[in-house]
C-alpha cells in the first residue's frame, strides 16, 4: 500500500503532484534549488540524497525534465528502498523500458497529458493521461485511482504504441506549429483562424526547448515529418497545375479524414 510519495523535480509538474498529492499522502519533494522548494506547502523538503533514506517512501515520481529522467534514476536509486516503485511522467519513453527492465525494481510509467501552457490543471475534466501497460500492477492501480480522481480519461498503452500515438498526436501538431512560425514576417495580422493559430504556436514555443526537442527526437516522429512532406509535396502539385477540382477531391477527403461535413451537406 503507498503511503509515503517522493517527487523529485520541483518545476511546474512536480509542484503540481506535490500539491495535488500532499492532501492524501506524506509527500517529500527533492531538487537542488532551493527557490523552487521554498514555494512548497505540507511536504517535506529535501536537497541531498542522503536525506532520502531516513523518509523510507513507497512510491518514487521522477519528474525531472525528459533529458535528465534516466540520469537521474541511475543516481538516486541507490538511495531509496529495495521495495519502491519507481514512476516516471515523460511525454517520451524513449528507452526506459529498456532501463526498467536492467533496474529490476517495480515500475509504473504514465503519461499526464496535459501541462501548464495548455491545460488548466485547476479543472482537468476532459484531459487524458496514459498508464503503460507492462508496468506494476499496484503501481498503475495507484496513478488509476489518482488520475481517475481527476476525471482524466484514461489510455492503456504499451511502451512501443505510447512513443507512436505521441508521433501522431504531439509531432505532427508540433510540426504545423513550427512550420507556422517560421513563417511569420509580422504578427498584427486581420483574421480569426489566423489569431488562433498564433495562439497555439505561441503557447507551443513557450514550453521548455528540452520538452519540444525530447517530443520531436521520438524515434517514429520522422515517419511521420515524412509523411507530412510527401503531403505537401501533393498540395503543391495540385497549386502548380491550378487543378481545383483535385482541389475539391483532396478537401473532401481531408473532411472525411477529421469527420466533418461542409455546412450545405
């Protein structure tokens, strides 16, 4: 049974679990600036591993940036119980499997697909999260019950269709959003669909460069970049030989495709 939670990362996600947490469960917060701790309610506070040892927790939250989740592990797991379950909550599982596996500790990975920039993390109604698969059972019961209590919707995944379901749900929006702003000569531009797609971009590249660049390093985010350009490259045949009834049939497909209707049909 968990009763004691240790949350490494005290940035935007770790402070949120810490809070949310904190009120069913004793909560131990670990990172080594002091600022981000200070901010910190109804949690223990530490800055050393050696504190770790005396806390004894049941469940381990690595929430350190996805650069630095395997690093990390590898340098606390000496410090912490042979019983813990570890957690992660990349975006990206690049790997950890593999880590899991050569660990040999009980593991719960999940995915909380939502952050600050987009996700009013005060009502996450009708926000998703995914528990993979191969991990612990406690574990994934844990995070069902709390992700549940959030009225998340909740996604099974392996290892393997976590990384392609993040390809086609967070590189190929990413991409568009990339591809807009390179584009942007001026931003004081007339027009609505043009405003929101500012909007997404603006709030896209205000996340953390390690986050975007950790979603586009996905091993199948190149699939589906190519994918994207062999789409392209169509569009632009159809534009060059000014065909618009190849037009019309590529937006009726399109339509077809995110299952809309024109507003005559």
């Amino acid at each position: 049974m968990i009763k004691k939670i240790l949350i490494a990362g005290a940035g935007k996600m770790g402070s949120w679990l810490a809070e949310t947490l904190c009120l069913d469960y004793e909560v131990a917060v670990y990172d080594i600036d002091p600022e981000k701790l200070k901010y910190l309610f109804n949690t223990y506070r530490f800055r050393s591993y050696e504190e770790l040892a005396d806390f004894n927790p049941d469940l381990f939250i690595n929430a350190v940036g996805l650069k630095q989740t395997e690093p990390l592990f590898k340098e606390i797991i000496p410090y912490l119980p042979e019983n813990i379950i570890l957690a992660d909550i990349t975006s990206v599982k690049n790997g950890l499997d593999e880590f899991y596996k050569g660990c040999e500790r009980r593991f719960v990975s999940t995915h909380p697909m939502f952050g600050p920039t987009f996700g009013n993390i005060r009502d996450l109604s009708g926000q998703n999260a995914i528990i993979i698969s191969e991990s612990d059972e406690v574990g994934k019961e844990f995070f069902r019950e709390f992700y549940g209590s959030l009225n998340l919707k909740l996604y099974d995944y392996s290892f393997v269709e976590h990384d392609q379901i993040i390809a086609y749900s967070l590189s190929v929006p990413f991409t568009s959003s990339i591809v807009f702003s390179a584009c942007m000569k001026k931003l004081e531009v007339p027009g609505t669909t043009f405003k929101h797609h500012l909007d997404i971009a603006q709030g896209l590249l205000s996340e953390d460069d390690d986050l975007l660049s950790g979603i586009l390093l996905n091993r199948y985010s190149i699939g589906k970049l190519t994918e994207i350009m062999k789409r392209l490259e169509d569009l632009i045949s159809i534009l060059d030989r000014e065909d618009e009834e190849a037009l019309h049939h590529l937006f009726n497909r399109l339509r077809s495709n995110i299952g809309v209707r024109t507003a005559g049909s």
